[in-house]
C-alpha cells in the first residue's frame, strides 16, 4: 500500500504518525494482537509513534550489516537477532574473501549486536510473535538490505504475518517488498529518490539513550491502558 503524504517529514516520529495512519487505513485494519517490531536505532522513534497511535506493543529486531574487509560500506552478508545469519555469496566469491576473514567480520559484529540487544532490552526477553501479525518498521527504504535481513530473520520466529512499514521508500524498493512480505506500507515514494535522510527535515542520528528510553516509555504507555482495561496488544 502506497500513500503520499507531503514530505520532508519533520522527523522520524512525524514519520512514524504519518505511517500508523496509512496503517490503520488499510482494509481490514489493525489486529488487536499485533506487534511492532522497529529497527534499531532510527527505526525507533517511528516504531514508537506507530505502536502508541495503533496502541500495541513495541519491541526490536537487531540487524548488522557484515562489511567487506577494506570496503566496509560494501555488505558481504548480514546478522540479525537470534543468531540468523545470510551472505551475499556474489560479493564473497568476486573478493575471494576467505571463510576466516568472514568470521572475523562476523564475530564483531555479533559481539556489537549483542552489546545492543542487552543494553535496549533491559534484561527482558523479546516479545513472543508466534502466530502474532508483526508490523516491521524502519525509517526508510532505500536499498532495503536490512529489513531484507530482519525480515528473513523474523521469519524464523513464524509469527503469523509480516507487514513491512516506513514512512518513505524508492518507488523500486517498495515494490520488490511487495513480493517477499505479506504486506507493503510506504507512506511516501518521492521521485527522484536518493536517500532516506533527504525526506526528513531532521535527521541526526538516534542515540542508545533514546531507544532505551522510547521502548521504556512504550511498555509504561501500554501497561497504563491494560490497566485501565485496554486489551490492546493481548495474544488471542
């Protein structure tokens, strides 16, 4: 589902009201048993925005990029939460990279996903999305190599559907996730596209300290409603 709202946003959280909108629009609506799951870090902030209008629980799914030893920018493959892991065996064969140098890379970055997963969680386990829909969102779409990531690892989890959801994406992008999730939401596809910062008026980097505090303040917010008796966000 594409809609198009004016861009530049103002910043990630007017994105992410933007794009609960276009969720909540689409037919059928929102199940009440529904989880957010948001890329961190500046995935959060649009996460947050999304799972306090549609009123259901936010959590992460942590993804890091394996880089090209030497051209670091160039992915060879990816991590994600839960010990998935993926390469991109074109890039792996045309360097030659050796199965020592990807396990360098690999535990790296493993150690970094980790140090992430703890610090952002707080000691709590994820959220169980077993035959729950998820809405997985980011701030944007550009190449899409990591929600192709977190998507593939998610899927291992086997909740019951995935919608991928961003506030901006190339037409192009949008499209070929049109084809490997269940459901498709881009709240804006500007043309020419370029790159994810370009459609937000500010777009300084997340910090750790505010996904801790977002994802803190989504569980208080929920807990809040359930204990006025909301039953938002509840399995079924």
């Amino acid at each position: 589902m594409v809609a198009q709202f004016p861009v530049p946003f103002a910043d990630r959280r007017a994105g992410g009201r933007a794009l609960a909108r276009v969720v909540a629009a689409r037919p059928g609506g929102v199940a009440s048993h529904s989880v957010v799951l948001a890329l961190p870090r500046g995935g959060v902030p649009v996460g947050f925005e999304v799972a306090r209008v549609l009123e259901l629980p936010l959590d992460i799914v942590l993804v890091r990029k394996l880089g090209l030893p030497g051209h670091e920018e160039l992915a060879m493959g990816a991590i994600a939460s839960g010990g998935w892991r993926a390469m991109n065996e074109e890039v792996v064969d045309a360097m030659r990279v050796s199965e020592a140098a990807i396990e360098r890379v690999a535990e790296g970055e493993m150690l970094e996903l980790r140090r992430r997963e703890e610090l952002y969680r707080d000691g709590r386990p994820p959220i169980d999305v077993t035959d729950r829909p998820v809405i997985l969102v980011d701030d944007g779409l550009a190449t899409g190599a990591s929600m192709r990531a977190a998507l593939q690892a998610l899927r291992r989890r086997e909740p019951s559907s995935i919608t991928v959801a961003v506030p901006v994406a190339s037409v192009e992008t949008c499209r070929e996730f049109a084809d490997i999730a269940d459901d498709i939401v881009c709240a804006a596809t500007p043309e020419p596209f370029r790159a994810v910062g370009l459609w937000y008026q500010d777009f300084k980097p997340t910090s750790d300290a505010e996904v801790r505090r977002l994802l803190a303040e989504s569980r208080e917010s929920l807990n809040a409603t359930s204990g006025a008796g909301g039953q938002r966000g509840a399995p079924r």
